[in-house]
C-alpha cells in the first residue's frame, strides 16, 4: 500500500466525501472473472451470485456501504474486456453505468496477474475523467504464479491510488475504503486507438511487474490440463456427468424424494393437515381445496417441497460446486465445432449449462454471446431443449426408476431435437455467427462458504418463485375441476394425448399446467407414473412432449423481456407443435419397434 | 498491417495455428481481416509483443497470452502472427 503518495495528494487534492444531496456511487468496473462481484459482497454485505467463470454478473446490482463517515451507493456491473470497438450486450450495459451518474467514482478491480490487460481498460476508463482507485485483486493468486506487483510505483504513474487486496478472505478492504477517500483522476495520457493503448500498458505493466517462472499452483495446472485434451476431458466430463446422476438422479431424486414424499409428506404432514382440516373446518369446499385431490397441500406443496425441493436442493450444491471450479467453460473446447453447426459458438456452452439450473437466468446470460443471432439461437435451444433443475428432478425420478435406457432415449431425442432446430435456425435465421474466442478460468478448489450460500439463496429462490406458480396452478385445477372444464380439456385434447401421442386422457390436464411450469407438468406425471398409470414408453413420450415445450411462464416473459414480444411469441409457436409431434413421432417409432423399457 | 516481414529461416514469423504444442513465442502482429475480432483479441491482451505459449492444439487451440489462457478456434489463431523462441 502505498500510503504516503495517498496522503500527500490528499493533501492537495480536494477530498471526494462530502455533504451531498444524494449518496455517493461508487461502480465497481474491471474485467470479467476479476472478482467484482466478491467485493460488492463484502462492501455492501449483500451477496450477489460469485461463481469462477466470465459472465456471471451480467445485469447491474447495487447495494449500500459506509464508507469513512458516509453511506455510498455501490454498483456492481457485469465484466468487460474492452469499453470501445466491438463490444458485446453486457459490456454495452456496464459503459452506459460509467458514462452516467451512476458511477461519480470507479473502483476498478483487476486480476492481479493480468496487469497488462487490466491496464489497457484503465486507459479506457480514463477518458471518462472519473476519480479511480485501482483494486489489484487475487494478489495471493499472483504470488504463488510468481508474479509481483510495485503498487507503489504503479501508483505513482497512474496517479490514483492501487491497494492490493485477497477480496475473498477480506484482505485489503479496509484499504480500500480507506483509499475511495482520496481517489484522484488518474494522469494517463489519452490512448484513441487500440494498439497505442496495448503498447502503453505493455510497457508500464514491464515497468511494474517483475515475473519469475516459479510456480507453486502445479496441482490446478495439471488439473487444468488434464479437462481440456480430449484424452482426459472425455472420461472426466463423463464422470463428471455419472456423479451428477449419482448424487441427484439417484441420492436427491429417489432416496430424499422418498424420504420426503413418503413418510415425511405421505405419513406425516399430509393426513396430520387432513385431520385438522377435517375437525376445524367444516365447509366441504375449502376442504376440497386445502386437502382433496388437487389440494392446496396434497397437491400444491407436496409437488414443490416433496417431489421437485430435494432434486433442486442436491443440483444446486453440485452445479455451485462446478461452476466455482472453473471446470464449465473448458467444455466449450469441446463444444465448439458441434455448435459451429447450429451457428453457434462454443462460448454458448455457458447458458447452455447453466439453463440446467434455471432457463429463465440462462435466458439472460445469452448476453455474453457475441451477435444478435447467436443470442436468438441460444434462446430458442435454451427454451426448446435444456430441462432445468426442477424438471430435471422430475425426469430423473420418474425415469430413474424405470431404465437407464428409458433415461438415455429422452435425452437422446431431446439433443437430437435441439440438434436439427438449431441446424434450421443457423440457416434460417439472418445475421452472423462470432468466432470462438473464450477466456478460461483458473481451475480452483470450490470455497466452502460462497458454495453454501449460493446453494442456499438458490433454494430460497426457488422456493419464492416455484412454490407460488405450483400453489396458483393447483388453485386453477381445483377450479377448473369443479366447473368441469378439465372433462372438456381432457376431451378436447383426446385426438393428441391419447391419439397422437398415446397417453392415458388424464395426461391432458398435466400438460395443459406444463404449460404454466413445465416441471410442474412433469410433477403430475410423477403421480401418475408412482400409482402405476404410465407405461415405460408412456412416460418416455410424455416426458419429451414436457422436456419440449417453453419452460415456464417466467421464462417466456423473460424471452420477450430479452428479444420483444414478437420474437416470444415466434418461439413459442415454433415450439410448441415441434414438442407435440417430436412426441407422437417418437410414441410410433417406439411401437413400430416393441420397445418396453 | 501486411506481413512484409515473413522472412525464411528459424526466426520466421509464423500464424499461431501453425506452432506445436509447448512452441513458445513473441506476437508480431494480429492480422487485420476483421476489425471485430482484433478489438476482441486486443481486449484479452493479444497484442503485439506479448508473450505466448501454445498448450494444445485439438480439439481447439488453446494457448497461454501472458497469464491469460485462452481458446480459440483455428481460423483465428491463423489470424495470429507470432516469432517463435528458441527453446
């Protein structure tokens, strides 16, 4: 820290913390990955979503800090590379954030080992005339890498402050703050093009850095290593995939499901509810609803906390712990040339993945990709094809129990689906694919603490915005059953479930709330399937129709939040008879063939 | 921008695409096809005088830029003018 260039300019300059009509906004602004979003964490005491791949923040989030005698507005803002030329949706949003009122100060935070890249936006940033502070984050990461850093000289030639700082065990907080008292505008002569920027960063980040080849990180490096060749990363990624069946296809969707569903819910909560129900409340009505066949609680929770909590629970602790290893991206080595097909690139990989734990975010992430095209397709495959957490839940405990090659058929008809739409769409659709160009992150030793707080506010999460959808859906079945409209529903659709598709006529009305959740849907199906009313091939097709059809109502506002409604309303009309008759494609050709699972 | 300079021998300058595993080298140039793609390899620190090291080369290439390690499809690393170091 070198304090006594920040005391001498505070000296002379004017101090930034002063009485003011509104609170101070401080954006915090650096590359992707550098770790903005752990430093907003420990500033503001909010916890945003830290995982270790580029893109994870890709809206913008602001929370409340003291700092000195004040409370200042803190903006975290999704990562970039660059502020000018080609840049990508969310580096669009962060620029807009440092070119407006939202940010008075910018603490830029950097990868302490990629000074060089990290000096290239400090020239950017410059131009905009803000005070700074330079966060020299992950200092530790660079010291064991063999790379040192002269803040004090760095300091001295930006002419802002630089703390060095371990954001994720708290270390140089305190320095931080103090440093935002006596931030300057930083003195760095103004770069119009890229190459000149390059140069100058490359020589001043010669000046300051001193490297040796001394490495003391050889496990990750290895390890690194071993997930990208296609020697090592093919077994690895199918272990990867085998412990993820094991510990929630197997541990979270049949032994916790069970355990939940059967004694705790089965022997426990359900006839205690109807008890009470039954000797405090007299009206047979309300009864009905809180208890009856689609009761509020027999149903409605039973679905959500029994069936689908203890999948989404044990995917999330897994998927927090893959994302946090850095293992994710280096898929997209892999990826690359089948998405090339499907005009894509391997950087899609990302929301691809992450749709598996909630579509509706993924949806968002599609912002890292590079063209307006590629975020359409991605979209569209995310919405088609990708069962997230909850559905997931389902398909394995539904199918889990029946075969292994019940299981590898849906998944096999559903890829092969995505396979063929996004080979259409790449030819339909206008536009341009972006070349694979994807930074890989360093393989790390998941954190503990960040994985169960992740893992907790996502189940917080899901219970706030699933529980609700599955409590209104069951109240509209409810409903729906009493004016008898579900009789006209399952007739209605008697030509497509029973004829088409070859379903039982009760399927109609778990479709019809697929609609609402598809997991939702696929929750029914589960009963169904338990009480012994669904044959293998029955379940295969129903579950594909289900795996097909547009997530949930979240994700489809989020579709025309993202690309407008008209675009919304195009998937949806794609997807929707290419699910049904995916399904009564697949009911015939399992039939034609004798297949039983 | 052209690539005036290639000159035979050991010291050539040579497209990243074309170095082996483990080759080492010093970026000359990023060739200037696509104004897109050079801002973005720019912003990841692919610049002139940066130091490389290539760590694989299929399924993709995957090389390390300084301290950052990034992957790359062929085409652009053919875009990737590089002189290689004597080991």
């Amino acid at each position: 820290m070198p304090c006594h260039l920040i005391h001498e300019r505070a000296a002379t300059a004017p101090r930034t913390l002063t009485l003011r009509a509104r609170p101070l906004r401080i954006a915090l602004v650096g590359q992707p990955n550098v770790g903005k979003s752990v430093v907003f964490g420990r500033l503001t005491g909010r916890y945003v979503t830290v995982s270790n791949y580029p893109g994870t923040t890709v809206a913008v989030t602001k929370g409340r800090s003291v700092v000195g005698a004040e409370v200042c507005d803190i903006v975290d803002t999704p990562g970039v590379n660059a502020l000018d030329g080609t840049i990508s949706e969310d580096e669009r949003i962060t620029r807009d954030v440092i070119a407006s009122d939202n940010a008075d100060l910018i603490v830029q935070i950097a990868d302490a080992r990629n000074i060089r890249r990290a000096l290239m936006l400090t020239s950017q940033l410059a131009v905009f005339d803000k005070p700074m502070v330079l966060a020299l984050n992950m200092i530790d990461e660079a010291w064991s890498r063999g790379v040192s850093i002269d803040a004090a000289a760095l300091s001295a030639e930006l002419g802002i402050p630089v703390v060095e700082m371990v954001a994720v065990e708290g270390r140089g907080l305190s320095e931080l703050r103090d440093a935002l008292a006596s931030t300057a505008r930083p003195d760095v002569p103004a770069h119009p093009h890229a190459n000149d920027r390059a140069v100058w960063a490359h020589t001043l980040a010669e000046r300051v850095r001193r490297t040796s080849t001394f490495s003391l990180a050889h496990v990750q490096e290895a390890l690194a290593a071993a997930t990208r060749r296609p020697v090592t990363g093919i077994p690895i990624f199918v272990a990867v995939l085998y412990a993820l069946y094991l510990f929630v296809g197997v541990f979270g969707a049949q032994i916790l499901v069970k355990l939940f569903e059967d004694d705790v819910f089965g022997r426990g909560i359900n006839p205690a509810s109807v008890w009470l129900v039954d000797h405090f409340i007299p009206v047979p009505l309300i009864r009905d609803f809180l208890v009856g066949q689609y009761g509020l609680i027999t149903m409605g929770v039973t679905y959500s906390v029994a069936i689908v909590l203890p999948v989404v629970a044990t995917f999330f602790l897994m998927f927090g712990f893959l994302e946090d290893s850095g293992y994710i991206p280096r898929l997209a080595i892999f990826c690359d040339r089948i998405f090339r097909v499907m005009g894509l690139n391997g950087k899609a990989v990302l929301p691809m993945v992450l749709g598996l734990g909630c579509d509706t975010m993924a949806t968002m992430t599609t912002r890292i990709l590079g063209t307006p095209k590629e975020r359409l397709i991605a979209i569209l495959l995310l919405a088609l094809g990708i069962p997230c957490s909850a559905q997931l839940a389902t398909i394995m405990g539904i199918l889990g129990g029946i075969s292994f090659a019940a299981l590898a058929t849906l998944f096999a008809v559903v890829l092969g689906q995505m396979f063929i739409v996004g080979w259409l769409a790449a030819r339909v659709l206008t536009g341009d694919r972006s070349e694979f160009i994807l930074e890989l992150p360093p393989i790390r030793w998941p954190r503990l603490g960040n994985l169960l707080t992740k893992t907790r506010l996502r189940i917080w999460w899901y219970l706030g915005e699933a529980v609700p959808l599955f409590l209104v859906g069951t109240a509209l079945l409810f409903v729906l059953d009493r004016i008898g409209a579900l009789v006209v529903i399952a007739a209605a659709g008697r030509p497509i479930v029973t004829g088409l598709l070859g379903l039982p006529a009760e399927t109609a009305q778990i479709l019809v709330m697929g609609f609402l959740r598809r997991d939702y849907g696929a929750a029914g199906l589960f009963q169904l399937a338990h009480s012994g009313q669904l044959s293998g091939v029955q379940a295969v097709v129903a579950l594909t129709v289900m795996t097909l059809f547009v997530p949930c109502v979240a994700n489809f506002l989020m579709m025309v939040r993202e690309r407008g409604l008209k675009t919304g309303l195009a998937i949806l009309a794609v997807i929707t008879p290419v699910a049904i008759f995916t399904g009564g494609g697949l009911n015939h050709v399992l039939h034609a063939l004798g297949v039983r699972f | 921008m052209s690539s005036m300079h290639l000159v035979s021998g050991s010291n050539s300058v040579r497209p990243l695409s074309s170095l082996r595993e483990g080759a080492r080298g010093r970026i000359v140039e990023v060739r200037l096809e696509d104004s897109g793609r050079v801002d973005r390899l720019l912003a990841l620190g692919v610049t002139p005088g940066a130091l490389v090291t290539v760590m694989q080369t299929f399924p993709g290439i995957v090389f390390l830029c300084d301290q950052t390690e990034l992957a790359v499809e062929r085409s652009v690393a053919a875009t990737i003018l590089v002189r290689p170091l004597e080991k």
